[in-house]
C-alpha cells in the first residue's frame, strides 16, 4: 500500500520489454491507461526520449466470416482512446488523490490496530502499576506485595468483595511468595526438601480483621511475609491496603504446619526443609493479636441455625486432592441467619481448622447467635457475634469459628433500624 502511495507522486515507466510481450496486470486499482485495450494487451511502443506524445499501434476490427465486428459497448478502440486523451502537461500528470488519500488510511488504520494490541499500559493512575499483577518481593527481600484489582464477579449482593475474594488474593500472594523466592517445587507451596519427603503445608488457624471492603474497580496491594511459630510451625501474616489511599483494608495471620501428603498426618519441619524456609522468616508481632478464646462445641441441641447435606463439588478441590481452606468460609455462612447477612458485614473472624474434608465428604454448617436466645428478634442488634462448626455428618469436626458482625452502612448511616425485617 506505501508503494502505491509513492507510485500516485512519482509515475515511473515501464521496463524495456521486447515488441511482442505482454505486460503485468493493474494491481494498483485506477483507471485503466489508454495503452490498454480491451483484451488488456499492452500495444504502446516505447516512446522516444523525452517525447511526450505515445503512438499505438492501430488494429483493424476482425472479420467473421467475412463480416466486421464492433467493439462491444462500453470499450473504445486504440484510436478513439488515443484521441479522447488530452495532451499529457504538468496538471494532468497530477497523481490521483483519492487513491493516495485512500492509502494513507489504510496505513494508519493498520498502524492503530497494531498499537492497540500492544498497548498494554495503564490508562488510569488508580489502575494497576504491574499490569499482570505478578507482583515482586521488597523491604530486603522479606516481604513479597502484589497488586489486585477487584473484578466485577468478585463482588457480592452488597456491591463489595467478599470475604472469600480477600482470602483468595491472600492465598494467592502466599504461593506467589514461595514462587518468586525460587523455593516451589511441586505441591501446593512445597520446597524441594518437602517434596522429597511428601510434605505439605496444612492451615491450622486463620484470624482475619476487617476495616473496610473494596469495591469494584478498587485496586488493593497486599503484602505477606513469614516468621516462625514454635517449633514445629509457621506464621504467615498479610496487611491489604489501598493502592491509592494507603489506607488499611484488612489485616490476617494465620498459623501452619507440615502433613505428610500419603499418610495425611501432621509432621515435624526437618531440619533440611527449616533450612530452606528460616532464612525468609521476619522477627516481628503477628498483625493481629492471637485470640485465645476457647471455642465451644455445637450440635443439634445447642446451635440456633443448622444447614445439612453440604458436599464439595470438583472445583472445590485443590491440587492436593483436599477442599481449599477458602471453600469452607461459604460453607459455614450458608447457616448464618439471613437478618445477619443483609443487615450487617463482616467485621472480624477466628478459624481454627481440625481436619481436612475430601471429595465424598458430606458436611453440616452449626450456627448459634451469642447472647440472644433461640428464635429471638435480631432486628435491633447493633454488633453481634456468632459461633460456627462445620462437621462431618458423622460428627467429626472439620472447622470451629467465631464471628463478628457490624451493621453495614449507608451513606454512612448505620443500616435503619439494624437488621432488615
């Protein structure tokens, strides 16, 4: 296209050829020069130098049977071509603008299209800073941040992320974080040391404070790092901010330790695998002070809402063949009242995990209101805290939580009268 852009300024003639060659077609578009005839034979000689007038070579009509034939209708013979033609000055060897204008878009067309697939940089300062959101370790190589921006599918009926969003972007910077310290090696997290012996981090405790949710659109940074926990043990702690404010969205600690992948039973770190991890650990407080509360049991008898027949669908799997620690968050709201649910958000949570739930596990949620009595009217609470297990059908604890709700706000008011009736 730039060619025949160059070819409308500059005309150029044709090479030498023998008397009797055909010429090349017209690829170019255009009229169709007075050298070519209806046949699109080429029957100009080259003219002599510097001659500005071309001779044809005239035919005489073909004969059938003896008879003339015309040319058909709409074609001209070489001499009425010839003769139609003005002579050839500097205004009539203008190039044909409409061709050159027409060239000229087509290549900034096709230049814009390539850009816009390569244009990947942010179009807002609120956008992400790492468009692939892969994130990278800072502060000496102790702390691993990423970026996340909050999709349109993550949030809830409430227009926020949800819980189960956060704790995602919280597991997901976890092993983003063995990752780019180049100790993955197979598992979920594992070390080369660990895989060597079938080990598996497992999360035994998970505390959780929220100040405020993320909405659509919302970009968060989330840091993470690890420090040790007794001896057999590690804490992982996240902080989340807003990328744009600062501000302090939600603070999680949590608690692990190794499971032998084939046995399923809890293991003591080797003294390889410490290794390989106690030269990442940061001397530091948790974030969030260890809540030491005992959590009561709860059965039929004792818990004020009860969901049955919860199984684990394949997606709830992860890579080691158990249900994602994330999954069992939905499950233990699934029996939180609905006046809880819609008139308040949570604010805090405490999650102690007793024991993995695998593919044909069949759960029930317990839900019991603190300070409230069975059936009792909650449209007037202000803050209110739960207690939650979620069980085996045949009575084996899966995982025992505690919950703190606040009433949701709008437009900065507190939710009238708390809980919707």
């Amino acid at each position: 296209m730039a060619a025949a852009a160059t070819c409308a300024f500059f005309p150029t003639g044709n090479p030498p050829s023998d008397s009797g060659a055909k010429s090349s077609g017209n690829l170019g578009g255009g009229s169709v020069p007075g050298s070519i005839d209806a046949r699109g034979l080429n029957n100009v000689k080259k003219p002599a130098f510097g001659s500005l007038q071309a001779k044809a070579n005239a035919q005489a009509p073909p004969k059938v049977n003896g008879t003339k034939v015309g040319v058909m209708d709409g074609f001209k013979t070489d001499d009425e071509v010839i003769s139609s033609h003005h002579p050839r000055t500097f205004i009539n060897q203008l190039p044909d603008w409409s061709m050159l204008l027409a060239a000229i878009t087509t290549i900034f067309l096709a230049a814009e299209k390539q850009w816009m697939m390569l244009d990947w940089k942010p179009k807002r300062p609120d956008m992400l800073v790492d468009p692939f959101g892969l994130g990278k370790i800072v502060e000496d190589g102790f702390i691993f941040r990423q970026n996340f921006s909050i999709r349109s599918y993550e949030i809830g009926a409430d227009r926020t992320a949800s819980i189960e969003t956060m704790m995602n972007h919280l597991q997901e910077t976890a092993l983003n974080h063995v990752k780019s310290a180049g100790l993955m090696h197979g598992g979920f997290g594992s070390t080369p040391e660990m895989s060597k012996r079938n080990l598996i981090w497992v999360v035994t405790k998970m505390q959780v404070v929220v100040d405020r949710y993320p909405t659509w659109g919302d970009v968060v940074q989330v840091d993470t790092w690890v420090a040790a926990s007794g001896k057999n043990g590690m804490r992982r702690d996240w902080l989340i901010r807003d990328s744009t404010t600062g501000d302090v969205l939600m603070r999680a600690s949590s608690q692990w330790v190794m499971m032998n992948k084939e046995t399923r039973r809890l293991s003591k770190i080797p003294d390889e695998a410490r290794a390989e991890i106690e030269g990442y650990f940061v001397d530091s407080p948790p974030v969030i002070d260890d809540d030491s509360r005992k959590l009561p049991k709860l059965d039929e008898t004792t818990a004020d809402y009860t969901r049955t027949g919860l199984t684990p669908r394949w997606s709830d799997l992860d890579v080691n063949q158990h249900v994602n620690n994330v999954k069992y968050i939905g499950w233990i709201l699934e029996s939180a009242p609905m006046q809880i649910l819609e008139g308040c958000e949570l604010a805090a949570m405490t999650l102690e995990y007793r024991r993995e739930c695998r593919r044909d596990s069949v759960l029930q949620s317990l839900t019991s209101v603190l300070d409230k009595e069975v059936g009792g009217d909650l449209t007037n609470f202000g803050n209110v805290e739960c207690q939650h297990v979620l069980r085996l059908e045949n009575g084996g604890e899966v995982v025992k939580g505690r919950t703190e709700w606040r009433p949701k706000l709008i437009n900065g008011i507190g939710s009238l009268g708390g809980f919707p009736a």
